[in-house]
C-alpha cells in the first residue's frame, strides 16, 4: 500500500500551522538527504576549496614578486644611469683642479669633487646591494613560478576527481534542491526561523518526531499531556532537553509513512519451524 498523504493522516484539518509543520518535517528529510549526498563525496570538494584558495594566494604573491623585480629593475637602471654621469663630473672635476687660478676656485672645485666621488661610492654601493635583491627575488620567482605550476597541475587532477564525484549525485541533488526550494514557500516564517537556527546547533536535525512519549532526537520523555496534544498533529514543541522541533506521530506518518512492525525473535524462530 502507498505512502498515505499528509492530509488523509491529518484527517483534513488541513490549518496553515499544520501544513507548514507537514512541509517543515519534510525539509529537514530532505535537507539529511542532503547532508548524506554531501558526506557521500568526502573531503574532496573541501581539498579542492583549499587547493584553489592556496593557488589564488600563490599567484597573489608570484605578482608581487614580479612587481618588486620591476621597481627594482628601474631604480638600478635610473643609478646606474646617475653613476655613469656622476663618473663624467668626477673625471671632469678632477682635469679642472690643474686650471684654476685661485685658492677660492681650487676649493670650489675640491667640494664638488669629494661629493661627486661620495656619491658615486654610495651609488656602487647600492647597485651591488640592489643586484644581490634582484639576484633573490629572480631566484624566489623561478621556484614560486615551479610550485605554482605543480599546484594547478594538482588542482587540475583533483578538480576532474571532484567532477567525476559530483557527475554521480548531480541529478539527485538538483531534484533535492528544487523540492526543498518547493517546501520552503508552503513553511511559516517563524518555523523556519527556529528551523535555521537549531539545525546548525544539532548536528543538522532540527526537527524530530515523537515516538512512543519520547523525543526521537535525545530519546528523553516528552511531559504526557503535551504529547497528547501533539497527536493531532497541529502543533509542535521544542525539547527542553536537547532544544529540538518535535511534531506529533500523525505529521511522521504522513511523510514517512506507517511504521513497520517488527517481528519478534520468537515469533521468527515459530516462522522458521
């Protein structure tokens, strides 16, 4: 016999709190079904998220590396430029030390010349120094440029892998998607909002169904009246104990249909007999 529906259990009341509590025991079926489709696929998607992070950082870095090399390659060329005509003045400076005529133009020329040659030597010194910088960041650039190669190789790979996973639940997770984006619309504003705000806190089980007087999420004793009253099925509680939406049976049975018995192990042994 087919699955009765949520209105035929519910003996048409058929109310709005009602309905939205039917959708809402429904969206948390889906929404497992959800989570298992996602468990399904591992650690993978999650690798792929951090491979893709890591290679965004790498490239962020690999730039700025390449933009250092430049800035250092036009401030080495513009001293370099500066030392050469600093060497013409010194050179120049020195010739005219043998044509003055006085001791005013003699020390004149001597001032120029000393800081011509000073800073030509502090020029040399940071050419060489700015040499060695070029030399590491030309070096870090080749290895960052080699990791950075193997990493999209790898991310390449991992994200086919992910693919291929993902080709297999694809189908089922769209249909999940659609019918979840469905229940949404019939559900209450308030009951979603208790519904969002439990289902992180509890391992993504917000709404359970009381069986048997207890809570089906912590297995602890529901007060009797009120599970009386949850019965009819058009109302719900919050556990005192684990803090979760609990329906009424009625609201379980039309979404999850007519439980089962179970045959005892005597019953089964009179049965193999």
């Amino acid at each position: 016999m087919g699955r009765p529906c949520g209105r035929s259990i519910l003996n048409d009341i058929g109310d709005e709190v009602n309905q939205s509590l039917l959708h809402l025991y429904e969206l948390q079926k889906v929404d497992s079904k959800l989570d298992e489709l996602v468990e399904s696929r591992g650690e993978l998607p999650e690798r792929v998220h951090e491979m893709r992070h890591g290679l965004d950082e790498q490239q962020d870095q690999l730039g700025q590396v390449r933009l250092d090399i430049a800035d250092l390659d036009v401030r080495t060329k513009q001293l370099s430029d500066e030392t050469v005509d600093l060497r013409e003045k010194v050179e120049r400076y020195k010739a005219q030390q043998f044509d003055v005529k006085t001791t005013r133009e003699y020390d004149a020329i001597t001032f120029q010349l000393e800081d011509g040659q000073r800073r030509l030597h502090n020029n040399v010194e940071n050419i060489t120094r700015m040499g060695i910088e070029l030399e590491g960041f030309r070096t870090d650039e080749q290895q960052m440029a080699q990791d950075l190669s193997e990493m999209q190789h790898e991310l390449a790979e991992a994200e086919t892998a992910l693919s291929e996973v993902l080709a297999d639940t694809e189908e089922e997770e769209k249909r999940l998607l659609a019918k979840r984006g469905e229940l949404v619309k019939q559900i209450q504003g308030f009951h979603m909002t208790i519904y969002n705000r439990v289902r992180p806190a509890k391992a993504g089980i917000a709404v359970v169904a009381i069986k048997n007087g207890v809570c089906s999420g912590c297995y602890n004793a529901i007060p009797r009246q009120l599970a009386m009253e949850l019965r009819k099925g058009d109302k719900h509680t919050v556990c005192e104990y684990c803090g979760r939406i609990v329906v009424g049976e009625p609201l379980a049975i039309a979404v999850d249909g007519e439980p089962q018995p179970v045959a005892s192990e005597v019953e089964s042994g009179e049965a193999e007999e």
